[in-house]
C-alpha cells in the first residue's frame, strides 16, 4: 500500500514539473541546446555559449584571474578550468599570463568567441523587438526589469542596475540578465548532478532524465526520444546502448519485437527524482518573486524566445 502511494506521489511530481516545463524557459532547453549547435556552432552547447557570454560580461570592463571567474561562478577552480577548457580548445577563449604575478592566469575572447557572442546579442535583439511588438515599449521596459530583479535574485555578484531608459542599455541588460538566469538556475542543479551523474555528461544526463519522465507518463522508444530531444538517432543509439542495462532496462512489445521500451532502472531513480525536485524548486523561487501578471509576462517571453529558435533553426534547414 505504501508503494503504490509513493508512486503516486512520485506521477504527481513528474506531472507537476512537466506542466512547469511547458510553461517555463525549461521548454527551450532542448531547442537552445539544438540552436546553439545548429545555428552558432557545432561545438558550441547551450551551456558552453552561457559560459562564453558570462566570461565576456566579466571581462568587458575588467581582467579578472580565472581563479576570480571560478569564484564568481560559485565553483572550484578545477571544476571550472576543465569548464572552459572545452572553450579553448574550440578556439573560442584564449589565456594569458598576469604581467605582474606570472602564476595568475586570465582568459579573454578570441575573434571566433565574440563572433559567437556578437549572433548571439543579434538573436536578443531580435527577442526584444517581438517582445516590444506584444507588450509596446513600456511593458518591455518593466520586462527588462522584471528579468534584472530575477537575474540579482539568483546571484550573488554585484547586481545589475534596474534603470535601462535606453535601447542600448536595456539590450544589453537584458542579454546579461537572462544568461544569470540561467546560471542561477543551472547553479541550484549542480548539488544534484554532482551527487548522481558526476560521470554523465550534461547531454547524457538530460536523455536518461527524459527517458524517466516519459516513462512515467506512458511508454518511450528510441524514436520517440528523438522527436522529444532533437538529438540524432545515432548519438542517442550510443547514449542508451552505453547505459544498457546498468541504468537503462529494454523492453520489446509483446506484438512487433522490432519496438524496444526504454525505462530507467528501479534502483536509479532517486538522483532523477531529486533533480525533478530542484526544478521545480528552481521554477517556484522565480515565480515567487513577482506578482502573478509579471511572472506571467515572463513565462511569455520565453515562448517567444522559443518561437523565435525555432525559426533560427527553419532558416538554417531551408538555407
């Protein structure tokens, strides 16, 4: 009895972050994830183009250590050197040694990374101005202030200034506080994905959680994955088949065996269950910091932001 109970609690919760899904920036996850691979670069993630636009927000008027940035992002320093390691080795930062203390090292942009970050500002501007056209310019600036209050609310830095009276100013802080907001949330997952999936890559992690959340809800097969992810079926093969049967249990139907369910293992659950948890945790902090109306503008945006992925990504195809 008491199983059958914590199951139901368990499809209640998945349920509950799903809805929330759908009406939080977590829906442009997966698209962001497939934009930034698509339409910046092949080897530039969704978190890697956070990172890169936070390294170049700390670096515009200022030369901190890497040993600062790390401190900035709330990491340890190796945690955060193998971060953009990655980053140097795409061609996209560059370090360079401290002409006082040569032990100090700073890093910097390359032509490549502010080419990155220069399509990636473009893509706000062109957020802004759908965001001008349904709210006029008004509510647009109570927008970029409703962004800024959450962006100070989530981090520890020194907060952004909520007065952005010119469009150069509200771009830019705009652009500065929606990647804090996804710093700061990523931030409160971090306990979590270090706990369970310290050996996962980010991408592994996101396609085990889904097969778990889609299991909950009804039955999920490769195919399936692949509409739900936007990842090829060849990277997600190599996922799974990498996961099987330590994580991943298979289950042929009972009438065509040529259809493979996918499930997490019984005894794998609990770190996708705390990591359920974090979002919603996550989503509910943001939402308690506004009035209903306000939060519900900002749920808007995000839509539109996907919106305005999606097209990124139509362009790129029909190109």
């Amino acid at each position: 009895m008491g199983f059958a109970y914590n199951e139901r609690m368990e499809l209640t919760r998945i349920q509950t972050y799903l809805e929330m899904r759908d009406r939080s920036y977590q829906i442009i996850e997966r698209t962001l994830f497939h934009v930034a691979q698509t339409v910046f670069s092949k080897s530039l993630t969704a978190k890697k183009l956070n990172t890169l636009y936070l390294i170049y927000a700390a670096t515009r008027d200022a030369h901190p250590s890497i040993t600062e940035l790390a401190e900035k992002s709330s990491m340890p320093i190796n945690t955060y050197s193998k971060r953009i390691q990655a980053l140097i080795q795409d061609g996209y930062l560059k370090t360079y040694q401290d002409t006082v203390d040569h032990r100090i090292h700073h890093v910097s942009l390359t032509e490549e990374g502010r080419r990155q970050i220069d399509a990636y500002i473009a893509l706000i501007d062109q957020l802004l101005g759908r965001l001008k056209e349904a709210f006029g310019i008004s509510g647009l600036l109570r927008y970029v202030q409703a962004l800024i209050h959450t962006a100070n609310a989530l981090n520890d830095e020194p907060p952004l200034s909520k007065w952005a009276f010119s469009v150069k100013t509200y771009q830019r802080l705009a652009a500065e506080a929606i990647n804090r907001i996804y710093e700061g949330i990523s931030r409160m997952e971090h306990p979590v994905l270090e706990d369970y999936f310290e050996d996962f890559t980010l991408k592994e992690a996101r396609v085990l959680l889904e097969i778990y959340l889609q299991d909950a809800i009804g039955k999920i097969t490769l195919k399936g994955l692949e509409v739900q992810l936007k990842i090829p079926k060849p990277t997600l093969s190599r996922i799974v088949n990498k996961f099987s049967p330590a994580y991943i249990h298979k289950k042929k139907d009972k009438h065509d065996h040529r259809v493979v369910y996918l499930s997490i293992r019984p005894g794998q659950t609990a770190g996708f269950e705390r990591w359920v948890e974090s979002r919603i945790q996550a989503f509910e902090t943001v939402q308690g910091l506004h009035k209903p109306k306000r939060f519900e503008q900002l749920l808007t945006s995000f839509k539109i932001l996907e919106t305005l992925l999606l097209e990124q990504l139509d362009g790129v195809e029909e190109a």
